[in-house]
C-alpha cells in the first residue's frame, strides 16, 4: 500500500524499500552515466528486501 505526501512522495510503509526507493529522488539531475549506478544499487536493495521476506 502506497500513501501520497503533500510533497508529491509517497511511502510504502516499508523503511527498507521507502530507503532505496529515496535514491532515485533527484536523478533526472544526475548524467545520464551515474542513472546505470544508481538503478542497480536500488534494484539490489529490492531483491534484498524480498529475500528477507521469503524467509
């Protein structure tokens, strides 16, 4: 579930994705090289939420 922030954020209620999802706030003004970085650390930080929920 997703609640919407009078900023325009939202929230997952999940702190560990709410934190990798942060990251990405602010990349359209980053060069278009660091966007590989920064979705692969996000992307990582996913899969590792997922696998402590799996078990």
């Amino acid at each position: 579930m997703t609640a919407t922030h009078p900023d325009g954020s939202t929230t997952t209620s999940d702190d560990a994705v709410d934190e990798a999802l942060s990251r990405l706030a602010g990349l359209e003004d980053q060069p278009l090289r660091a966007h590989v970085g920064v979705f692969e650390a996000v992307h990582g930080a996913l899969q590792d939420r997922l696998a402590d929920t799996e078990g």
